[in-house]
C-alpha cells in the first residue's frame, strides 16, 4: 500500500471539524511536502515526524516522495495535533500498521523527537465534536489530554504515553496490545461560593441582583471605588440556577482553548471574570487567528 487516510481534528474557535490527513508514497525524487492550510506549527512536523520515527526504530521511506494532504485545504490548521496522525499515515501508507484498524479511530497529538506524545489544546473541544458527530469511532489522545476529553460521557477515549504504544495496538496481525481506556480527570471537591448573605446591608443592590438573576436581565452597576460592586458581582452565580451537562462541558471546553488544561477546581462552576475598566473589545470578546476566547482567557458565564 503507498496510500493512507487517518482521521483527526482541527480547532476552529469552539467547533472542531474532521480533517482527514491522507498520505501518499510514490517513486521519484525523495521529498516530504504537507499541503493543506497548514500553519508553521503543522509545516514543523515533517522534521518531527521523521526524527521521531528514525528514534524510534521504525524504517522512515526515504527513497520515497512523501505527500502529506490534510483536508479540506480550505480550513486552516494550527498546532503539533496532527504530528501523530501524520506519523501513523506514513507508517500505514509503508505497510507497517493495519489501515482497518487506523479507520476505527481519531487521532491527535504532538510529538517528541522521543516519541513521547505531548497533551495538545482543547481536549475537551475534540471529544465533544466527535459525540455531537454520533459515530463509533474512538478517541486516542495523549494521556493528559485524554484524561480530559473522557470527561465528555459516552464516548470511547484511549490514552497512550508514547508512539509506540499506538503503533502496537494498530500493527497487522494478531498479536497486538489494546491501548488502555482513558480515566477521567478527578474533579476538586467543590467548595462553598461566596453567597449573598454574606453582605450587610445594600438592600438595593442585592435586591437588583435578585431580580436581574430571576428575569436573566443585564446589570450594570455604578459607584465609587470601594462601594461594594466587585464584592455584588462575585456573588450573582449563587444567585443563578445549576449549569446544565451540557452548559458544564461546553464551559470546560472553552477555558480548554486557552490553555493546555482547565482548571478542574471551576468545574460546574459559573465564573466572574474581572477585566481592567481599560480593556478593548477584542481583549474582551477574543478573537484572533486561530479564534481565542478573551476575558482574560477564561469563560465567562454571565
């Protein structure tokens, strides 16, 4: 075979459509090219890919011009998430890995001239495209990374440490090794958030707050430094009703976009985000390419 298609995930903003990553081997004058709106991050992995696969034992074909194709080429992608499935499409498209067994997964990942597979950006995001998508494939992620993704129910999420465990798992033949299914991440126990009855005083206000949490009105509140506004404002969640499964993972999967992680201590949680009075729009909102959430890179629930 000099052909092969393994499936991964881009980041566009929240959303994380499917991108295939098809690797073609012909005869020829020896070259690596990689198409497809690929960022600098994305370019970089073809010096990754094959110090990695030389490091780790496998034959990298170097007699061979090597395309890698990553569609559709009209979205752009960014970060070391596709180093793994690049990897594994050159392996498969030499006959070393069993094409039926890559197509019951997705894979994401960066690599380590080691092979050790590094936790990429928006975990979460990744998981909950491929449960909204409804099909039966599984998720292989790095072990942090996939630690976060199972926290998405009802879907199968595997871990690996390095590449050589997925390549095991994904070798012809019979005697092969399962990856491990992935353990959630262990949530924090969840503390007590400031409450309003905490305050004394400020009738008004805290009637306001009351009233603007009931109806889901906008509040704006004006005063002098010191007055108590910041002290109102951290108090609106308890006031608010619990954050839906869904709410819950799609707010988890925001403040993933900013970070390689988030924080398990605001799971469930509705956060108060505090920007200075000077922040612009855009600091605000986010933007950005590729889209970053703003806020001070975090999610803001109200």
């Amino acid at each position: 075979m000099t052909f092969a298609v393994v499936a991964s995930r881009a980041l566009d903003g929240l959303d994380a459509p499917a991108v295939q990553v098809e690797v073609h081997l012909a005869n020829g004058l020896p070259s690596f090219t990689l198409v497809g709106l690929a960022d600098t991050e994305v370019k970089e992995a073809r010096e990754r890919v094959r110090a990695e696969l030389t490091n780790s034992g496998f034959t990298f074909p170097t007699n061979k011009r090597i395309t890698v194709s990553l569609a559709p080429a009209d979205l752009p992608k960014e970060s070391g998430r596709f180093d793994l499935p690049i990897a594994l499409g050159i392996l498969a498209a030499d006959g070393q890995l069993d094409a039926q067994r890559l197509a019951r997964h997705e894979f994401a990942g960066e690599l380590s001239l080691a092979g050790e597979l590094r936790p990429v950006r928006g975990a979460l995001a990744l998981a909950l495209a491929l449960r909204r998508q409804g099909t039966q494939q599984s998720l292989v992620l790095p072990t942090a990374s996939a630690r976060e993704a199972a926290l998405a129910r009802g879907l199968d999420v595997r871990a690996a440490d390095h590449l050589l465990e997925v390549v095991r798992a994904m070798a012809p033949g019979d005697d092969v090794s399962a990856l491990l299914s992935a353990e959630p991440l262990p949530l924090a126990e969840e503390d007590t958030p400031p409450d309003l009855r905490d305050i004394k005083g400020q009738a008004a206000a805290k009637r306001a707050l009351e009233i603007a949490a009931g109806g889901g009105h906008s509040l704006l509140m004006v005063g002098p430094p010191g007055s108590g506004k910041s002290m109102l404002a951290q108090r609106l969640p308890g006031l608010l009703p619990s954050m839906s499964e869904d709410e819950v993972l799609a707010s988890a999967a925001l403040q993933g976009l900013a970070a390689r992680s988030f924080d398990t201590k605001l799971w469930g949680r509705r956060s108060v985000r505090s920007p200075h009075h000077t922040a612009s729009a855009v600091a605000l909102v986010g933007g950005g390419s590729p889209p970053r959430p703003g806020g001070q890179h975090q999610s803001c629930s109200f």
